[in-house]
C-alpha cells in the first residue's frame, strides 16, 4: 500500500494511504497526480469542498442511524467496533494543515 505524503510550512508532514488521499482528490476536484499543490490562494476552496463533504457524510450516518433506529433492529445491536473509520476522522488531519496553511499564507504541496 503506497502512502502520499502532505507538506507545508505551516504544519507537520502528514502521511495518508493513496486509497484515502485519492479520495480526497476527487472531492477537492483534483487529478490523483504524484505530485502537487494547492496555492495558498486554493486553500479557501480547498476547505470548503473538504468540510462540505464531511457534512454530507455527517448527515448520510445520521440519516441511516435514525433508520436503524426506527426498523427491528435496536442501537445498541451495533456489531462491536462500531461502523469503521469516517472521511471526518481520515480529513481532519489534512483539514488542520489546510487551516494553518491559509492562515500563514503558506502552499500545501504532496509527492515532491
């Protein structure tokens, strides 16, 4: 499994499985390139398109709990370790360089 490094002067390195910073790609409407950046200018956008698709999947969990909820099968009869890991939890990282990275005006650049 390859891993994609993140950087900027604004923060420490951050490392991500390329499944994951693929993702993450496409939701910031970017190619999957080896390497890259996002200009400090790109960085408002960048968060914007981030947060907005950690909302939407915010509500899709919270829509199929609720739906959960309301059929046979009770809450609390989750299997143990829960429903996995959440694009919040994997973009929170990469959300607080972003965030850093806007406010010291600095690019944020991966794979160079």
């Amino acid at each position: 499994m390859a891993l994609v490094t993140f950087r900027s002067k604004a923060a420490g390195e951050i490392y991500m499985f390329r499944e994951t910073a693929q993702r993450i790609f496409e939701i910031l409407g970017r190619p999957a390139a080896e390497q890259g950046v996002i200009t400090a200018d790109q960085l408002g956008d960048a968060i914007s398109r981030l947060n907005a698709a950690v909302d939407d999947e915010k509500e899709q969990i919270k829509a199929a709990q609720q739906a959960s909820a309301s059929g046979a099968k009770a809450a609390n009869d989750e299997p143990p370790g829960g429903r996995g890991i959440t694009l919040s939890q994997r973009a929170f990282p990469l959300l607080e360089m972003l965030r850093a990275a806007q406010a010291k005006r600095a690019d944020v650049t991966w794979g160079v």
